[in-house]
C-alpha cells in the first residue's frame, strides 16, 4: 500500500510541475527584451531604442498602458527622449497590433567636459489583470552615456595655416581671434585678411573689415553664413569681399578646422571664366590646390 501511495504521490507532483510550465509558457506579461540592446552609448552621436514586449498572446486583444520610469541623468540636458515622453510616464500599445514599443534615449551635445551616467529604464505596471512584469524578459535595462568631449578652450588670439595651395608647396599663416559673444554666436577676426594682403598672393590694402560672425554649436559644428569680410584697394579700385564656410572644433585635437570661402561681394565681378567671383575657385582652377575652398587650421596660441 506505501508502494502505491508513493507512485500517486509522484504523479500529483509531475501533474502539478507540468501545468505550472504551462501556465509560465502562456501567462500574459510585459517586459524589457535585453536581446542584444546596447548598454552604453555616445553623448553626440548615438541612440538607443528599448524594446518593451507584450507577450503569451499573438495579438492585443485590447490596448494596453504600460508605466516607466527612467532614473540618472536630466532630461533635456543630458539625454533626450523621442515621441515627447517624460522621465516617468505611460506607453500605450495599441489593440490588434503585435505588443511591441519603444522607449528610445539619445544622447546631449554639449561642449562640457562630464562623467559617464547611467539611466536606467525601469517598467513599473501594466493597466490589465494577470499580466505578469518581466519573465521571460527583464523589467529594467541600464545604459551608459558616455562623455565625447575633450578640455579644449579655443577662444582667444590663435594661430595656425589660413589656407595652403598643396599643388605648389604654399602657405598662408594665419592671425585670428575667436571671441565669445554669447550662446552658440561667436566671432571670428582676421580670417582671410592674410590671403587679401600678402603681396605673395592677392596683394591688396584692406581699408575696412568686420569680424565674421558664427555660429558654433554643442558639439563644435560651425556655420559662417554669407556675409561682409572687407574692402580693399588695388592700384586705386576698391573691391568688397564676403566670406562664407563651415567648419569644426576638434576638441580632442585641439584643433579649430575651417573651411570657407572668400568671394567679390558683388559674385558677378568674375576673377576667372564662370568662377562667380570665388578667389578659392580661381586657385583650384589655376591648379594651385586639390580642396575647392580654402582650408584653415587653427591652434591657440600658448
């Protein structure tokens, strides 16, 4: 009889192991699929998208809502979250549909020098009876922003190649001043002035200039829109010249690279054939240097 009482008994608990793995197998819940999600990412360039599944059935029979929250960091300034979501808040995932959303985290440009932080994604409830929180996946996933920035202070009197003709071994050196103005706008003196008065090249006397204003945004991409550089004389003529490029801060180079042009205010007073007035196109014409614009690379001057 003990034999028997035995052999039941180890059926009833085989019986009750199989049907928890069936439970487990079809249960609802909802959770972070880790996969292969990145952990760590890039301030300026790179984002991640964190998957949030719905599963145990193949389609929603009705939408659901799903809380978050996402510890670290400070939203708008150090990290920025698509679709508008807030640092806590709720993610619907709509009926009929296959139960996937996203929660997708970019990193901040900024020119500051910071630690690493970590934010981490957190599913906190689920707006539906008997959905389970995270197995089979996980119900929170942690990502490193990392820090791209280097101390690189380029403000201030610098010096360097204002442009260089490679095809004939000839440099302009260059004499600037970059000068914080305020937000993103700076300005830039003496850029081009080199080029327009060496008698080795343009050979005018420049009678009246303007520093060049631009914009150099969080990450150090700088604009120069089309604007006055200066006027000169040459045997008496006087020329206005305008100024437009683009350029970067290479902070952990501790460079400043850029890349512009030096044009007849007026583009129709020609320097060459079809030219529009562009001195950088009048030397790649003549063969003078490979780039189509004039390149200029700037240190601080120590």
């Amino acid at each position: 009889m003990k034999k028997y009482i035995l052999i039941l008994l180890a059926a009833f608990v085989a019986y009750a192991c199989v049907d928890t793995d069936y439970n487990s197998a079809f249960q609802e819940y909802i959770g972070i699929n880790p996969g292969d999600l990145a952990t760590e990412i890039v301030e300026t360039a790179d984002s991640v998208a964190i998957p949030i599944i719905f599963g145990g059935e193949t389609t929603i029979p009705e939408g659901l809502s799903v809380t978050y929250t996402i510890t670290g960091g400070s939203l708008g300034e150090t990290y920025t979250l698509d679709d508008n979501l807030e640092a806590s808040g709720t993610l619907p995932i709509a009926a009929g549909k296959l139960g996937e959303t996203y929660i997708v985290i970019r990193g901040t440009e900024d020119f500051d020098v910071d630690d690493n932080f970590d934010l981490v994604v957190t599913i906190t409830g689920v707006n539906r009876e008997g959905v389970r929180l995270g197995y089979p996946f996980v119900t929170s996933h942690t990502v490193t922003v990392k820090d791209d920035d280097c101390a690189f202070e380029f403000e201030g009197p610098n010096e360097g190649v204002e442009m260089y003709f490679d095809l004939i071994d000839y440099t302009e050196d260059a004499d600037v001043t970059i000068t914080h103005t305020g937000g993103t706008q700076y300005t830039i003196e003496g850029l081009g002035h080199t080029m327009l008065s060496d008698p080795g090249f343009w050979n005018e006397t420049i009678t009246d200039s303007a520093p060049t204003v631009a914009t150099i945004a969080p990450g150090g991409a700088i604009t120069i829109e089309p604007q006055y550089l200066a006027t000169t004389l040459f045997n008496g003529n006087p020329s206005v010249y305008n100024i437009r490029g683009t350029g970067l801060v290479n902070y952990c180079d501790g460079t400043t690279t850029i890349t512009y042009d030096v044009y007849y205010a007026d583009e129709g007073d020609e320097v060459g054939p079809g030219l529009n007035g562009s001195l950088a196109a009048y030397v790649h014409s003549v063969e003078y240097m490979t780039s189509e614009l004039f390149i200029a690379t700037l240190t601080p001057v120590e």
